[in-house]
C-alpha cells in the first residue's frame, strides 16, 4: 500500500497562447490504505485527474508521488496500480480465469502463485464458481467483479477505479458498493474511485474529492462536504435534493447567498411565506416545492405531515444553527 500525494497538478493540451489547460493546481495528500472518491459532473476533469495518477495521461505542471517516488515520467506498468474500467475490458474469447491471470501470466508469474492468487481474489469476491465461465455468460455486475478480481490478483499499492458501476442498473449499483466496501475493508489498499453519482461519493468515501470545471472545490469526508460545503456548487451539487440557495434571502446581508438543507426547515404557524408549487411523495417523506420572495424553495418533511396544496401558502422556519451563508460574487462559503 501507498500514500498518493498531488501537489498542483495541472493539466494542458496544445502549447503557447492557445493551450488548453483542463485541470487548475490540485492539491490533495491521499493516505495510505485510505478510499477516497472524485466526484463531479460530466467534463469537470476528474477521469483525467485519474488517467494522470494512473500514467495513461501526461502531467503538464505539478508533482505526483506514489508511495516515497515522484511518478511524474514513470510508464503506469512502473507505478505499481491496478485500474477498473467502466466497460469492464475483459477478453471474450477467454474463460473469467484466464481474464484474471492474464496480468500475471505476462509477468511470468509461476502457474502455482497465478491459481493461488486467482482463487483467493474468487473467493473475496465470490466468483469461484463462475472462473470456468466467459464473460458473455455473466450479468454486468459478475463482469465488473472479474475486472475488479484482475486488479486484486496484482496486488498493487494503488487502486484506480474508472465510474466502474455506470453501465449497471440501479439494483446492481447498490449491490455492487456493498461488494466495494467490502473489498476495501478486506485488503485495506489505497483506492481512488472516480464518479459522477454523489450517492456512491457519499457511500464509499472515507473523504472525497469534489471537482469542478478543473478546480477542486473541497476535499473533505462526506460529512465535512454535505455539513459544511465549501462554495454553491458543493452546497447544489451535493446532497438530492440539493440545499436551497437564496439570492434574495428573506434574512441575511446583501452580497450574500443564503443556504439551507430542504429538511433543515421546519413547517410553522408564522416563519418565511412560501407558495406552494407542487408535492413530491417519497414514501416516508415528502417534499414540498414552493416560492419564497419569487425563488425556489424545497422543503423536506416526514410522513404524517400534512400535505399542501399547489397554491397553498405555508410558513416555514430554517434552524439557525443550520444557515449557510455564502459570498455572492464567488460563491465561496463565508466563515461562520
């Protein structure tokens, strides 16, 4: 296992004036055994974060260290990482045994080591009975797990994970994070895994990483990043629904973009006047979408609650212990 340590990196394409630069100064120390997730929306440079730690893209500016060792000019086969891939990358034409020895027969390993390595990796992930099988016998996620059974067969330093539950459906997503974590919890090796669904930052971080536009915003644990959001777009990019963002705060300075979290409001007889749009039933909650001072307002309440009607007008109360404010001209968040 290793520590990753990425002190400014920056990515660019092309050269001179018409450089196109991607990724702006990342900053951030990844302990050793430590499971750290980049998570952002579609463009905002986190593969290619990940692609520069695996060497499969090169780095423009900055330093990377794996472990004691500045990787910057190594080839990924001399970093010692193993990397999943979304699209699961497996031969068809091989059993899901030769998939996951392929690695080690190429480094020569001997026969005994390679079955040793490649049942105990089954076993982890409960694959034993399927390594005489080929991948197009497998559902998506038994694939995902071959892929993932050829990274631990390795034996790496480092684990890279590439949005390796995208192509799954919602039920196998789940399954599959437990499967993660899991994995994690056993072999306790350096992991950075790489997704835009803040449902899986949230479940598998031990800290994460949120990107932006090639900026990284905040790199804390996931209570750090939903309690206490460093900008607007952490505060709206993390948390479903996302906290409510008050241009026009019905208290508050000017200059000043007020947050709260939809179930940090409380229905009241008096409070901030809220419009009732529509309601939402999920089950054991509902949200209510309303207007308040002519913007959005979504409020999160238990089961039981009454429910509104659209036009309706309720008051609500934030808890103050529970306000957000935020600088209006750079979204950053303004010391308590």
């Amino acid at each position: 296992m290793a520590s990753i340590s990425l002190r400014n990196i920056v990515k660019r394409y092309g050269t001179g004036p018409k450089a196109n630069q991607v990724i702006h100064g990342v900053n951030a120390e990844v302990k050793d055994g430590e499971f750290v997730v980049i998570v952002g929306p579609s463009g905002c440079g986190k593969s290619t974060l990940l692609r520069m730690v695996a060497g499969l893209e090169e780095i423009s500016g900055g330093e990377l260290r794996i472990g004691d060792r500045v990787v910057n000019d190594l080839e990924p086969a001399q970093r010692d990482i193993a990397m999943v891939f979304q699209n699961y990358a497996l031969y068809p034409h091989m059993t899901n045994f030769e998939n996951m020895a392929y690695g080690l027969k190429i480094a020569k390993v001997p026969k005994d080591e390679i079955k040793a390595r490649v049942d105990k990796a089954a076993k982890i992930l409960e694959l034993g009975h399927l390594l005489e099988r080929k991948p197009r016998e497998l559902s998506g996620g038994q694939r995902q797990r071959v892929a993932m059974g050829r990274a631990i067969v390795r034996q790496p330093q480092v684990f890279l994970f590439d949005e390796p539950l995208s192509n799954l459906d919602a039920k196998l997503r789940a399954q599959t994070r437990l499967e993660i974590q899991k994995l994690h919890r056993e072999l306790g090796i350096t992991s950075l895994f790489v997704t835009h669904d803040q449902v899986e930052a949230m479940t598998l971080a031990e800290r994460m990483i949120v990107m932006n536009a090639g900026n990284m915003e905040q790199f804390g644990t996931p209570e750090e990043v939903y309690h206490t959001p460093a900008s607007t777009f952490v505060a709206s990019f993390i948390g479903s629904p996302p906290m409510n963002l008050l241009k026009i705060a019905p208290s508050g300075k000017p200059g000043t973009i007020l947050g709260i979290r939809p179930e940090h409001l409380d229905v009241r007889s008096e409070g901030w006047e809220v419009t009732v749009e529509t309601v939402e039933l999920l089950g054991a909650e509902r949200l209510i979408y309303g207007r308040v001072h002519g913007e959005q307002l979504i409020v999160r309440v238990e089961e039981g609650t009454h429910s509104p009607a659209p036009n309706a007008v309720i008051h609500v109360v934030p808890r103050a212990d529970r306000l957000h404010a935020f600088d209006a001209t750079t979204g950053k968040r303004i010391p308590d």
